[in-house]
C-alpha cells in the first residue's frame, strides 16, 4: 500500500493504474465497437442498394489506431489531475488528431464518391476514369491544405499572411497556366456534361470522325479518313459540334427530273410509285413526294424520307435499295429521267 501511496507527478500510483486501466478498457471497447459496426455495416450493404451504409464503411475503415488510443486517454485522464500545462498540451493534441481523422474522413468520403462516378460511367465512356482520378487528386490535394492550415492554426501559427501568399501565388500560377487550365475546366465540362464519349460520331466543322480518346488537355478523333484529329478540348467546346450517335432519325431529301415529254397520266403516277417503293423498306417512314419546279430541261421532284436508325450504312444501304427500286419501276412504267438537254429551233 505504500507504494501505491508513492506520488508521481502530482498522483499517485494508484491513481495512474486505475488512468490505465480506464485506458485499456475503453481502447478495447471502441475497437470492438469499431470492428462490429464495420462488420454489420458490410453485411447489410451487401443486401441494400442504398450507399449511405457503403459511404459509412469506408470512412469508419478510415479511423485509425492513434484516434482510438488518443480519445482513451483523454477518457482516462479524468482519473487524474494533471498540472493545467500538461491538461492545454493534451487537449490542444486531441483537437490535432481530430482534425487530422477528419481529413481522413473526408478523404475516405471523397474516394467513395470518385469510385461511385466511375463505375457509373465506365460502360458509357471508359476515358472519363482519367479526368475523374484527377478531380480526385486536387479536390484531396485542396482538402489537405485546408488540414495544414487547421492544424498551423490551432499551433499558434498566424496564417493569415501564409493565405494571402497562397492566394497570390495561385493567381500568378493560374495566369502562367492559364491555357492550360482552360483545357482541365473544358475536360471536366466534357465529363459532367457530356457532349460526346468514346465511339460517338461526330462533325466539327468540315471534319468527320469518331471520339477515340478524351484527354484532361485534349480529345482525340479518328476521321472517317483514317489519320487521327486532335482537338485542345477548350477549342473543341468552342466549335459547333454535330453528333451523329445521339441522331433519333436521319431526315433524307433527295431530287430527280423526269423528261417534258413524260404524258400527264405518268407524271401523276410517280408519287404513288415512289412512295410505294419507299414504305416497301424497313425502318423508314415515308414523309412527303411532290413535284417541285420545271427545271430548264426536266420536271424535277422532291422526295422525303425518315431512316430511324443512325446508322449511316443502313440509310446509305436504303438509298440504293430506293433508288433501284425508283429506276425498275420507271422502265416498266415507260417514263423516262430526264438529263441536261437543250433544244435549238431553227427559223428560216
């Protein structure tokens, strides 16, 4: 018992085996706690679609030994008196492990919400992993500098003049790379707004091909040509981009003349021998034949159609398929396409 009644700095040693005893105690029902709320977290995860308990597993995966052992101890020290130095150190070294595991936390937040975005988008557009990885870095590289900055405060550390520095020195970085940034903002637009993703089609310009690559400076098209376009992707948003992968129906208008010596009773048989001929095909909605003007050496029609697929090879194929039936038709019906003539009268 004496030597339970010994002192050492300011307790005795009772006092600092029952502080230790608290310590252990509460370290170990806080681990347990921790590894069972993990596990039934996980196990109802698995079972619901709500990502809620998903988000909270992860960021309580993020909570680390030394929190655990420094919240403990602050327990533990209730059964102690400790000199008002030593209790502001203590206390001023939770608040740093707070807001350290905070960082943590939002850290273990923000991965969870990166991994959730890609996964979503990885079966529409395999590039956005790229642009996305890198928000993630600078939004984890933003929120460590806002943990230094709370931690250099909470030391005593004046920052106001260290933020002014940063803010002065961003701005000198932004105007040095500011072409740069253009095209990282421009790479984000691509991604949230999503003009165009990898296979689409699209015209820029005078320029066809398709999205084979989007970049965090630039995009890369294959033209219909074979040689690869690359385009800054502030430059490409600037343009008028037609997409044709996102097309709903392809509108076609298409001309031909038939000669001035075709009879009356067959000029007006060629808009049901036409329209005919185009209802006969396959995913195509007739619109409207007409006869449009008299040209100088033919009566000219116009013809218009839907083709409800994008696909450029099925209209083009459907073209053929509705220019050959129009010309079969034609010959058996005896009337004849009309083609650049001119007719000269002589007077005597």
């Amino acid at each position: 018992m004496d030597i339970l009644s010994n002192m050492y700095l300011g307790n005795m040693l009772q006092d600092w085996l029952i502080a230790v005893f608290i310590l252990v105690v509460v370290f170990s029902i806080l681990k347990i706690i921790q590894r069972v709320v993990i596990r039934k977290l996980e196990r109802l995860a698995a079972s619901t679609e709500n990502r809620i308990d998903d988000l909270i597993v992860s960021m309580l995966k993020q909570t680390k030994f030394l929190i655990l052992l420094v919240a403990s101890a602050y327990v533990a020290s209730g059964a102690i008196t400790l000199k008002p130095s030593i209790a502001a150190v203590l206390q001023k070294g939770v608040i740093l492990i707070l807001i350290v595991q905070g960082g943590l936390w939002a850290g273990a937040a923000i991965s969870f919400g990166l991994k959730r975005m890609i996964a979503k988008r990885a079966d529409q557009d395999t590039s956005t992993a790229t642009t996305i990885t890198f928000l993630g870095f600078m939004a984890r590289f933003v929120l460590w500098v806002i943990v230094l900055l709370l931690v250099l405060d909470n030391l005593g550390v004046n920052i106001t003049g260290l933020v002014a520095g940063l803010g002065i020195g961003g701005i000198a970085v932004a105007l040095a790379v500011q072409n740069i940034l253009g095209d990282l903002l421009a790479s984000l637009s691509i991604v949230l707004d999503k003009p165009f993703v990898i296979g689409d089609t699209i015209v820029i310009d005078n320029l066809t091909g398709t999205i084979e690559h989007i970049g965090l400076k630039t995009t890369r098209v294959r033209s219909i040509d074979g040689e690869e376009l690359i385009f800054a992707n502030s430059d490409l948003l600037k343009s008028r981009i037609h997409n044709h992968k996102r097309m709903q129906e392809r509108r076609v208008v298409f001309a031909f003349g038939v000669t001035y010596q075709t009879p009356p009773a067959k000029l007006t048989r060629i808009n049901e021998i036409v329209r005919t001929v185009i209802e006969a095909e396959q995913k195509v909605r007739f619109d409207r034949v007409h006869f449009k003007t008299y040209g100088d050496s033919a009566l000219n029609f116009e013809v218009v159609y839907f083709v409800t697929d994008q696909d450029y090879k099925l209209y083009m194929d459907i073209q053929q398929s509705i220019n050959l039936g129009v010309f079969h038709r034609f010959q058996e019906e005896g009337i004849e396409f009309a083609y650049p003539t001119q007719t000269v009268y002589l007077q005597k």
